[in-house]
C-alpha cells in the first residue's frame, strides 16, 4: 500500500536513481579507506559544507554523540537548548557515551539567545566548577523553525572569545538555507562541527554527514570505530548520499511550499490554530479544537492511507517531502475537517 506518510521527512523511501545508484556503486573496505564512493561522498560534503573534511555516520544522532565525544572530555558540561534534539530525543547519550553534563537553556521557540549562552560559560580555575566542552546548536530547529544568520554570527563570536567549539545539529541545515535564501556556508561558517542528515528530506536510505577540521575528523574517525562505526563496502548507501546532496538539495523548496499550502488549508479549518510565523520549513505544527476524538482522527487517517503522529504537547506534526504532493494534502486536510466537524 502507498501510504501518505506525514508522520516526518525520516519516513522518506530513495528516488528511483539513488536505487540505480545504489546497484552500480563501486565499493570497497572503508576502515581501510578504500571505498570510492564513500571517500566520493565525504569529499563532496565537506566542500559543500565549508569544512577541511567530512565522516559518513550512520545517523543524525550517531553524528551529534560523535560530536560530543570527540570534542569534550569526561566530566566538561555541554551547553544545548532545553528543546534541542540532543536533550529531548538522544536517550541522555551524552551522558552515556561521553560522560558529560549537559547545560540547558530555556530557547526562544529553538533559539538560544547569545547572552544567555554567555552567562553558562564556565570561566576561570576553581575546584568545584567543570569545563564547558562544547556549545550546542540547531539550526533549522525541530520545531520547524530557522535561526537567523545574525543569531548564529553572535553566538560564534561568544564561543570564540571564550574558546569554546560549537556544535551544529544540521539535520535540516540545507532546509535552514533554503529558507535563508543563502548558501549552506553562510550558516555552517559560525560553527566548528556540524551534523547534517542525508536521510531525511534529502531523502538517502540511510545515513547523516559529521563535517569540521581535518584534525577533529581524524580523531572522530577512530571514536566512530571504538563505537563500532567503522563501514565496510557502505559505498552502496553512501552512493544514494551523493544524489542528495547533489540533487535533493536543489528541491527543498518545493517541500516548503508543500508545508505552507498546507498550513493554509488547515488554517480555515474552524477551530484549528496554526501559526503560520512557525511555518518556515517543511514542517507544519498545528493546534486541534478541544473535544476533538483524537483515536477517531487517527483511526479516519489511517483508513484513508493516510500516517501521522498523535498530538505533542496538545499539537499535532505534520511534514512534508519528495512523496508529498497537494493532491496528498488535500486528502488529508479533508479527513482532519471532516472529523473536526463532527
Ligand atoms: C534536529 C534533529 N537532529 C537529529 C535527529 C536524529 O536523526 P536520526 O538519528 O533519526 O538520523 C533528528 C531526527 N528527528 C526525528 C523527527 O524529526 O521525526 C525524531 C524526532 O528523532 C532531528 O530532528
């Protein structure tokens, strides 16, 4: 069955060449080295992301616990947003794997304010007080949301003057630039390290892209092999890789009018409250009336084909991709008015 699948840009299957692509790769043993369309890969990431190099990783949140464990020492506190992907959905790995403390602050719907940042920074020698490792960003943000280039330049000259590296959780990082209208080094120039997620609206079957120094990537190389990372022939995932960053990167608006379209349609769906400030990339939060049966509104979706996830935090998700076209959104928007209407 054909689903429409709006549950999240994670569920997105590979383009017909990413499986051609994926047929021919050329492959070899990547713990040597030796696989072409990996190196092919990292190459590629690394130039369009602004950094001296680049690992192919097999998840967002391997690529941001690499980032953790390799730049920080056991016992360093970690500076990241209370709703930041690192703290809401990574199991408190960083805990786990690296040890260390993570330092929340309340964001501003996913923006951290500069002065904010500031003002956790651990300064000075003293006994009882840790090192701050590391800052953490997200940009675009969970919620949908980007952060603006003038946030992020603030924040990199704090980080500087203290000498603490930032961290980019980029999972959408190229959305976050479509949305900004600029080139994806205009963000990633304000961070050391950043994560980013072919396998998301980028759309590759598998696997995400850690970018920064030559030196850092080095030494995440041998962490992701002491995790158990270390690919063999992944030329064969890494192949798809390629198609997104060469080509899905290139549509990502298409997804975003898809998400406004829509927004819209649901916004004159009496008593559903969508903000449509929140809408800037493919995602769309919205609010249900009170008194809506939320098993019977699943329940309609799913008999129409249709996959979503339940409301958060009393609102409910929906996100667009390549397989989403208007006619899907259409569809949908109709079962959702016609059990709102009772
Ligand atoms: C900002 C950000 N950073 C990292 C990740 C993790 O990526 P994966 O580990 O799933 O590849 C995600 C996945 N986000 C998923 C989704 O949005 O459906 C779920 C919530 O994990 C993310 O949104």
């Amino acid at each position: 069955m054909q689903w429409i699948d709006l549950r999240s840009d994670t569920v997105t299957q590979p383009t017909p060449a990413m499986r051609q692509a994926m047929a021919t790769a050329e492959v070899g043993d990547d713990v040597y080295q030796d696989d072409p369309t990996v190196i092919q890969l990292e190459r590629l990431a690394a130039e369009m992301l602004g950094k001296e190099d680049a690992l192919f990783v097999p998840t967002g949140v391997f690529g941001n616990q690499l980032a953790v464990f390799t730049h920080c020492r056991r016992g360093d506190e970690v500076i990241a947003g209370d709703d930041s992907h690192l703290v809401w959905h990574e199991n408190g790995a960083a805990a786990v794997i690296s040890g260390v403390q993570l330092r929340t602050i309340a964001s501003k719907q996913g923006l951290l304010e500069p002065s904010e940042i500031e003002s956790r920074i651990r300064v000075g020698e003293d006994i009882h007080i840790p090192r701050t490792g590391l800052i953490c960003l997200e940009n675009a943000h969970g919620n949908g949301r980007v952060i603006p280039l003038a946030t992020m330049e603030a924040t990199a000259a704090i980080a500087q003057k203290h000498g603490v590296p930032i961290h980019l959780d980029g999972a959408r990082v190229f959305n976050a630039a479509t949305y900004l209208g600029c080139d994806v080094k205009e963000i990633t120039q304000h961070v050391d390290t950043v994560m980013c997620c072919l396998s998301k609206g980028l759309a590759a079957p598998v696997g995400s892209i850690l970018a920064g120094p030559a030196a850092f990537i080095k030494r995440a190389r041998y962490n992701r092999k002491l995790l158990g990372g270390g690919w063999r022939q992944a030329g064969v995932i890494a192949a798809p890789g390629i198609l997104a960053l060469t080509e899905m990167t290139q549509r990502l608006d298409v997804d975003h009018d898809n998400a406004r379209y829509l927004a819209e349609r649901l916004a004159e769906v009496p008593g559903i409250n969508v903000d449509m400030d929140d809408v800037h990339i493919n995602m769309v939060w919205f609010a249900l009336p009170d008194g809506v049966d939320m098993p019977q509104l699943m329940d309609a979706l799913e008999a129409a084909g249709i996959r979503a996830n339940g409301a958060y935090g009393g609102k409910m998700r929906l996100v667009t991709h390549w397989q989403i076209d208007r006619d899907a959104l259409d569809r949908t928007v109709s079962v959702i008015r016609n059990v709102v209407a009772g």
